[in-house]
C-alpha cells in the first residue's frame, strides 16, 4: 500500500508517513502556507518534515 506526499507528491510506504504534532504548530503553518490544501491528519514524509524542522531552525538562529 503506497501513499503519496501531499508536499513533495512523493510515493512513499505508508508506514513510512509522519505526522506532526500540535506543538510543531509552526512547522503546520509553514508548510499550509505553501500548500493551502494540506491539513495535518494527511501527514507527509519524513523527508519533507526534516526538511521543515531544519528550515524552522535556520529561522530561530538568524
Ligand atoms: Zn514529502
């Protein structure tokens, strides 16, 4: 069973999906300001949630 990132439009094992938690509340905002249509419980790939959590990093640290 293969799922499709709704970020990346990757196809992914589903057991593979990640999912963020309310207190990454930040990363969610990001990521629904690039892509409106997404909502949480789709979940993403790990790729794009590191991907996120690094860019929320390099924010705080400039
Ligand atoms: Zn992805």
């Amino acid at each position: 069973m293969s799922y499709k990132c709704p970020v990346c439009g990757e196809q992914i094992k589903r057991d593979l999906t990640a999912y963020i938690d309310h207190t990454e509340k930040h990363i969610i905002d990001e990521i629904k300001g690039n892509h409106p249509d997404w909502v949480e419980k789709n979940g993403l790939c790990h790729k794009c949630l590191k991907y996120y959590r690094n860019q929320m990093k390099g924010e705080k640290d400039v």
